[in-house]
C-alpha cells in the first residue's frame, strides 16, 4: 500500500498538483524506503525530458490500460470506484491520473529494459549496472546496502554503487558528505572513492566530507582504522588511528598534473578529533543527529554549510565578514531563527528575499 501510495503522490508532483502536505508525504515516504529512491528519480528526469503531446491522440490506449487496471480490481485513487465507467470519468477530470499512467507504463518499461541486453544505450548501461541515492539540500537519508553497512546521507549528497555490490567487491562513489559504519568481511574490503581520494577500509566507523565544491575533503574515523590515498599520489597511503581526522586541500589535488604530482605535495593534515567538553558529543558527525555543529569556522564556510542544511542562498558581503570566525550550533532552529542567533554574534545587516539571503556590515 504505501508503495502505491508513493506512486499517486509522485504523479501529482509531476503535474505540479501535489499539496505541500502531499509533497512532504511522498519526501517521507522516500526517505523510510531509500531503494526506491533511484526509480524516483530516472522516472523524474523520463518525465521533465519527454516531449508534449497531445492527450487525444493517445486517449483511446489511455482508457484501455485504465479499463485493465479496473478488471484487475487495481486503482490509483484510494477514493475512486472499482467500476469501469466512474472510474474512466474521474480520471480524465485530473491531469495527474495521466501521469500516473506514465509512470506505470514508465515502470513497466524499466521492467523490460532490465531483462534485455542493449549494448548500444548508454542510458541503459547505467540502470543495468549501478543504483543511484541522492539527498536534495535541506534533507538526509539512511541507507543499509546488501552487505548491512548503514549509510548516512547529507544535504546535496549522493552515493553510488553498482548492481553487483557484495558479490565480488564492495566500492561506492560518494559526492557530498555521509557518515558510513561499515559490516567487517575480511575478504571484501570496503572501498569509497571520492573526488580527491580513495578510502579503504574492512569494518569501521567514520565520517567522510567531499563536497567537490569545499576548499577541503575531510575523513574522520570514530573506530577502526582506514587506509587513505590521494589521487595524484596513489602510491602514498595514509593509514588513520581512532579518534583522527585527515584534511586534504582539494585545489591542489585537482590542479596538480600527473608530472607535477612528483613535486609537488597537495597540503594534508591530520589532526585528533576533539570532543565537546559538555557533552562529549563530535562537531563532525552531529549532522547525523539533526544538529549543525560549527567549530572555529569562517563565516564563508559556516553559509556553505547553512546553505545545504536550509536549502538557501547565501552571499556574504565584504571579504573580512566572510573569513570572520565562528562558534555555536544550529539544532531545531528554523532559518529566520538561525540569522537571529548570527545576528546577536556578530554585528551584520541581513536581507531575505524568498530562498536568497544577503548579509553584509
């Protein structure tokens, strides 16, 4: 039921018919079942790219299918008849009933594309071989692969892994952030590849920060140990101790040639984690509690985190505003409360417009 439910609600959002309590219903439902997370999305892209038609032309194959659905004692309305005529009346009176036809028929047709071998579809290639998670701004989710690792997705994240994931190997692709606690196979170790680096790993928990966009990728390990390389530097490994966190400067790791990777060093620091003195609680992995942490931050950095945490735009005027720094944490705080308690930090003028916010001296 509450896959069909998914469903209606995703067909609505297609049309732009789904109510804000419908919208953070479908959202809810998709963060409780991340596997359907993928489909979600591939049907969202099928739909914004398919091109306009015109309703009549195809209305005849549209009663059809509906009538099948009937005599199959199938609908999608919760509220509708189960008889054929009032069911084919109340449809057509709602444009997202036709979407919610192509999403079936877009289902059905991932069906088949799935049982078939078509070397020539690139688009194909990638639903047969890798599976897809994705976090928009201002929400996370939790993941449990095949193996049991759970996975805990930030803002603007997403993860990546193929079919075939704890058959033979154990790799993912992350961008973004995501708190990992990894299931121990000696046999198959866990393996996470990031923009700039690569991590290695066999049973373990830690933090992983790799947003491409961010001065620097972070790695905090909470227990275990995890073998670290750099990506121009593949040979040099960086083996991690409970309790260490590694910095890695990423311009110098995307700027450096594969000539210049022997001279030059891309700037790497490891530093122990600290623990809140209150409440031993780590900066670095309170995201996963709902909490925004921040620690010695420059402003500029402090809004590129409030940015995908409130799903906002953020620009900051004056380049000594930007790099000043920064204390405190964000827990249930809305975002007009979140430019308050900065407001009562520093001495600033703060415009909002809609999603954009502008704060200057």
């Amino acid at each position: 039921m509450n896959q069909e439910k998914m469903w209606v609600l995703l067909s609505k959002k297609l049309t732009r018919e789904a109510s804000e309590e419908e919208l953070a219903e479908l959202e809810l439902l998709i963060t409780e079942n991340p596997e359907w997370q993928y489909a979600v999305q591939n049907l969202e892209g099928l739909w914004e790219k398919q091109p306009a038609y015109d309703p009549s032309v195809s209305e005849d194959a549209f009663l059809l299918h509906l009538n099948r659905l009937a005599e199959m004692n199938i609908t999608l309305d919760e509220g509708a008849p189960r008889s054929k005529a009032p069911v084919v009346r109340l449809w057509r009176s709602r444009n997202w009933m036709w979407a919610a036809a192509a999403v079936i028929l877009a289902v059905a047709t991932y069906s088949v594309i799935g049982l078939q071998k078509n070397k020539g579809a690139a688009s194909i290639a990638a639903v047969q071989e890798f599976n897809e998670v994705s976090t928009r701004m201002g929400s996370k989710t939790r993941i449990q692969l095949p193996d049991g690792t759970v996975v805990m997705l930030n803002s603007g994240s997403k993860l990546t892994y193929n079919k075939e994931y704890g058959l033979q190997q154990r790799e993912v692709a992350l961008t973004g952030e995501g708190y990992f606690d990894v299931i121990k196979m000696k046999d198959k170790p866990f393996v996470i590849h990031t923009t700039n680096i690569n991590i290695r790993v066999l049973g373990t928990a830690f933090n992983v920060k790799a947003y491409p966009e961010d001065k620097h990728t972070e790695t905090s390990l909470i227990r275990g140990s995890i073998e670290v390389t750099i990506k121009n530097r593949p040979d040099n490994k960086i083996i991690l101790s409970p309790n260490e966190k590694l910095i890695v400067e990423n311009n110098m790791v995307k700027t450096a040639s594969v000539a210049a990777a022997k001279t030059i060093i891309p700037t790497v620091s490891i530093n122990k984690l600290k623990y809140d003195q209150v409440d031993k609680t780590l900066p670095e992995t309170q995201w996963v509690e709902n909490r925004l942490v921040f620690r010695d931050e420059t402003f500029e950095e402090l809004a590129t985190r409030m940015e995908r945490w409130y799903d906002v735009k953020i620009v900051i005027e004056g380049e000594q505003l930007k790099q000043t720094r920064m204390n405190g944490s964000f827990d249930k705080e809305t975002i007009d409360q979140a430019l308050e308690a900065l407001r009562l930090m520093i001495p600033v003028k703060i415009e909002q417009k809609d999603r954009k916010i502008i704060i200057h001296r």
